[in-house]
C-alpha cells in the first residue's frame, strides 16, 4: 500500500514535473544595460508600494519618517544615467536598511534560478578578516583543504568583490549577525553576477605559503532530457529513505550520531528545514528511547529555515508538555493570505478550488486594531507533545546563521525552559520573522527580482533583547585555525560541559 507522501508524489509533484521540466534552466541573471534617472525612480518606487500595500512590519525596525527622507535624498542625488550592476547596489542598499532578512533583491528571477545550480556553491565559505575562505568542500573539488583563502574569482579580486557587496546583503534586526553570514552565503550570486557566466569558473587559491588554481565546469540543467533526473531528486525530498551507519541515521537535511562512541550523548543536527523529515524524526526518538539516551544536542547552526511547520513537529519531541510553536501570525491583507500578489493564474485557480479547506485552516481571521489581520496556522494552535518525546537534557549549537524557522525555534527552547545554548547570537531575531508566504515583483526598468514574506511569524515563548537574535547562555566563536584543523570548538566545550556533569557524584 502506497503511503500518503507516495501517492502525493505519483499524483500531484510527477504531473507537474512533466509541465515545468522546460522551464528548468541554468540561472540567468538580468542583462546588463544602461538605465535612466527616471527608471531608476520608477523601480525604487515600484518597490517600496508593494512593501508597504503587503509587508505587515516594514518599519519595525527603522523609524518611518527617517527612511522616507533617506530614499527621498536617494532619488534627488540619483545620476541622469546608471548601469543596471550599479543601481543594483543603490536599491538593494536602500531595501536592506528596513532590516527584515526575508526581503531580498535579486538579479535573476528567484523562482527559476538556484544557487544549486551554481558550482560556486558547492563550497561552504566563511569570511575571516575581510577575506573569504572555503571552510568546507564536501564535494572534495581541486583537493581544496578547509581554511584555503580564495584570492580571485575568474581574475576579479575576492576581496575588492567583497567589500562592494558587503551593504548590499539583508540582515534582520539590528545585531548584522546575518548579514555576517549571508555575505559568504550569497557569494555564488555576487560573485557569477560580476564577473560573468562562462563555461569554467577559476579560482585563485591560497593554503598557508602556497597558492594553486582550480578550474571547474558550469553546471547546467535543461529541459526535457533531465526530467528522470527531476523525478529521482523529488522523488528522494517527498519520501527520503533513512540511511544507517556505525554512527547512527541520517536523511537529506538531518543526522543523528553519538559523537563519544557510547550513547549517552547524541547530536542531532538538522541543516534544514526545507524538506520533510517527520519520519525521520520518528525513527531518531524512538532510537534514543530505546538506548536510554541521557544528553541531546541539538545542532541548528547555518540552518537557514524553511516550513514552521517541521520546525514545529521537531519541537513536539523536545517538548514536555502541550505547546503552542508559534502566535497567531499576522498579515497586512486576509485576501492577500489566500491570493498572494503576482503568483500566476494557475496557482490562483488551484487555490479558488481548495479556498473551502483553506478557509477552515486559516479561520478565525481577525482584525487587528493597530491595522492588519491576525489568523489560525496550524502551527499556532495547541497540540500535544509527542509520545517519544525526549525526556533527557537538551542542549542546543546555535550560530549567525540560524535563521528563520530554526531561529524560531531556537527562541522558543531558550525562553521556554531550561535549555543550555551555546555558540554565537542568531543571525534571526528573538522576537521573530516576517515569511509565512513569499511573494515576487519583477521591477519593470531593471528586471531585478523583489521578493518578500507576508506574514509576521513570532516564537510563543518570547524573551532577549528586542531586534536581537537568541544570546547562547556560553558564547564560543570558532577562529580559521578551528577550520584548518577541523576543530570544532563549540561542539567540543558543550560535550566537555556534559561529559563533566556525567562525572559528578
């Protein structure tokens, strides 16, 4: 018998893989062209009417009538003409002083670019004063060690590259932690969008006292002849098979090991929350039950989010008692939380088919007396926590780039009950996120790509400092000579911290 995800796979996600696999492309940014005052106008006014018509806290962080003299002084002091790579650092400058991490601009079109398709990206990157380095290669390309600096990217200098993008990255609140981390993050993008697509991409190295080029093809995807490929890649995120090894399981997006070789201490560490892993999570807490597992740690660190949603049910086994995850988020428009702005006709029709059963999840809807809607989610209601919930100690590995729904739930650990955290300060805030649902607007003059969530999502346990991320109760910031060795100092002093309470009569 076919399981709920197998028949979702076989009867919703193939038939639409067969109508989208032409549209799947390599990513292709905007094309480089002059643009006048008055676009450049138009665009930056374009953009700021579909975030205050849709984005529910736009000045929650920065004082409106500032921000409104700033982008004024912006249009005065605008050139007669500009090139679209230069107006892209104005704009996303401009956007990015609203500090909400989820609105981005992009130079290609988000819904059919992707950073996996960029062989940049195939690399982790972390920046150590003013310079980029791989601190990760999990691909094992050119035999790159971690901790190699990267000097040039196709001939521009890495470090030139860096500094004129360093304001043109979002963050969320007022700490910059993830902007600290996005920088690394989005290099794949700034850097392709500078220097160019061609057919290689060349990097300059440096390890210690010596230097060495790597040289690797693009990757691209096209059309029809990848399609058995699309189907084997959705096939393994709608029902991902639990792989086992002498260490533990894992599935795409998570792992659970027992780093001392016994079992009383486990890690569990969850890279995403993008792709289901509830059968995962089954699978790992009845492991951890039936071995009598006395310490969990729980690693969210450059998790960037995904669905509340498995962020929640993640939360039912970390939880002793029933819980809410979230409050009732809230959005701008109740029209607009059924019919985002700008998603296409089919997607509006699929969603008047469903309206009924929407209506009964999101119901009540409520006015807001400040402006806005509150509304039901499933994440906000009350639900029980799991029968396997964990009933040992949790700790939980947090750095700049926990974000979104992992920041979320980070805060609800920290300001629900007595959770040890360590690491460093959320790149996400506390108090929460605007996401829920993201919608695009193409700018008409330039082509770039606004996107932007709809709803204001908060953690139901609340606390810290407001516009600040989760402060671990032991901050431990790792250095490169942690990445050379491949030393990882904040996991290492939370398992002393617990093998040391072990000890204790």
């Amino acid at each position: 018998m076919k399981t709920r995800s197998q028949r979702f796979l076989t009867g919703v996600v193939l038939p639409l893989l067969v109508l989208l696999a032409a549209d799947v492309a390599a990513q292709r940014f905007v094309e480089e062209r002059v643009l006048t005052r008055r676009e450049m106008i138009r665009d930056i006014d374009v953009a700021l009417k579909q975030l205050e018509r849709h984005h529910p806290m736009m000045y929650l962080y920065v004082d409106e009538e500032v921000f409104r003299a700033e982008v004024d002084s912006i249009k005065a002091h605008l050139p007669e003409k500009m090139v679209t790579s230069d107006f892209y650092l104005v704009l996303t400058r401009m956007i990015y002083s609203l500090r909400h991490g989820h609105i981005m601009i992009f130079p290609y079109d988000p819904d059919e670019g992707s950073l996996q398709r960029n062989v940049l990206s195939a690399f982790g990157y972390q920046v150590f004063n003013d310079s980029l380095y791989i601190v990760r290669n999990a691909h094992e390309l050119c035999d790159i060690p971690p901790g190699t600096r990267v000097d040039e990217l196709n001939g521009a200098d890495v470090v030139a590259l860096l500094r004129k993008y360093e304001d043109a990255v979002p963050s969320e609140g007022y700490s910059g932690m993830l902007r600290y981390r996005l920088i690394s993050h989005l290099f794949p993008v700034f850097g392709m969008y500078e220097t160019g697509v061609s057919d290689t991409v060349e990097l300059k190295l440096s390890f210690r006292d010596s230097t060495f080029v790597c040289r690797l093809p693009i990757i691209r995807k096209h059309s029809q002849a990848d399609l058995s490929d699309l189907i084997l890649e959705y096939t393994g995120v709608v029902s991902p098979e639990i792989r086992r090894d002498s260490t533990g399981i894992s599935v795409p997006g998570a792992r659970l090991k027992f780093p001392d070789g016994q079992h009383d201490i486990a890690v569990l560490k969850v890279h995403s929350f993008m792709v289901p892993t509830i059968g995962f999570y089954r699978e790992a807490f009845r492991m951890l039950d039936s071995l009598n597992t006395q310490h969990l740690i729980l690693d969210l660190r450059d998790n960037l989010g995904g669905a509340a949603l498995l962020a929640s049910e993640l939360y039912s086994y970390l939880s002793d008692s029933t819980f809410r995850f979230i409050e009732r988020p809230i959005v701008n428009s109740w029209f607009r939380l059924f019919y985002p702005p700008n998603h296409t006709l089919a997607r509006h029709v699929l969603t008047t088919v469903l309206l009924p059963f929407v209506v009964s999840v999101y119901t009540p809807i409520q006015r807001l007396e400040g402006g806005g809607f509150s509304h039901n989610a499933m994440e906000a209601r009350r639900r029980a926590m799991s029968p396997n919930r964990f009933r040992g100690s949790v700790s939980l590995l947090v750095n700049s780039g926990t974000y979104s729904a992992a920041a979320v739930i980070a805060a609800n650990l920290k300001h629900a009950g007595n959770v040890l955290v360590v690491g460093e300060e959320t790149g996400g805030a506390s108090e929460g996120t605007v996401a829920m649902r993201m919608s695009t607007k193409r700018l008409p003059a330039s082509g770039f790509w606004l996107r932007y969530g709809l709803g204001f999502i908060q953690p139901y346990y609340q606390g810290g400092k407001p516009g600040h991320g989760v402060i671990p109760d032991l901050i431990v910031q790792p250095t490169l000579n942690d990445y050379i060795e491949e030393h990882d100092p904040q996991l290492h002093t939370l398992m002393e911290l617990l093998n040391s309470l072990q000890r204790e009569p």
